[in-house]
C-alpha cells in the first residue's frame, strides 16, 4: 500500500455534512478523485515550470550568440572554470 498523509482542506458545511454521513467506500472514492485532480494539478504545474525554463534557457542562448559566443570561446570558459 501507498504511504498516504491526511490533510485538511476547507469545504463548504454541506459538503462536509455529506461526506461525513457518506459510506466509508464513497469517503475512499472521494479521496481518490481529490488525490487525481491534485496529482493533475501538481503535474500541470511541473510542465509549465519546465516549458518557461527552456524558453528562458533559448532567450539566454539567442543572447549570448547575438553577443559573440561561440560554442568554442563557452568550452573554452568551461575549461578553464575546471582548472
């Protein structure tokens, strides 16, 4: 089984009146559908995290051509950072 944690979130009364007077299997469903659009959620913002980086890692690299460098002179910084 899955290690789970117990968190708390805020619902309206009637809502948490029905969950707590809904079946122990309804409560389980209810948690995995929450445990869905949170992991739907989480993954969502996880590509867009990565899409801005690498528009932001092109716009760094269009700039620095623009400004002169070349994959040589950057293995050349490289190597010599290593030294």
């Amino acid at each position: 089984m899955i290690n789970q944690e117990e968190i708390t979130i805020k619902v309206s009364p009637e809502l948490a009146q029905a969950y707590r007077q809904a079946s122990q299997e309804t409560q389980e469903q209810i948690g995995l559908k929450v445990n869905a659009v949170l992991s739907l959620e989480l993954e969502n913002r996880r590509k867009e995290a990565v899409k801005k980086l690498s528009i932001l890692m092109d716009k760094a690299s269009e700039e620095a051509q623009a400004n002169g460098l070349t994959p040589e002179i950057l293995e050349e910084i490289l190597a010599n950072e290593e030294t």
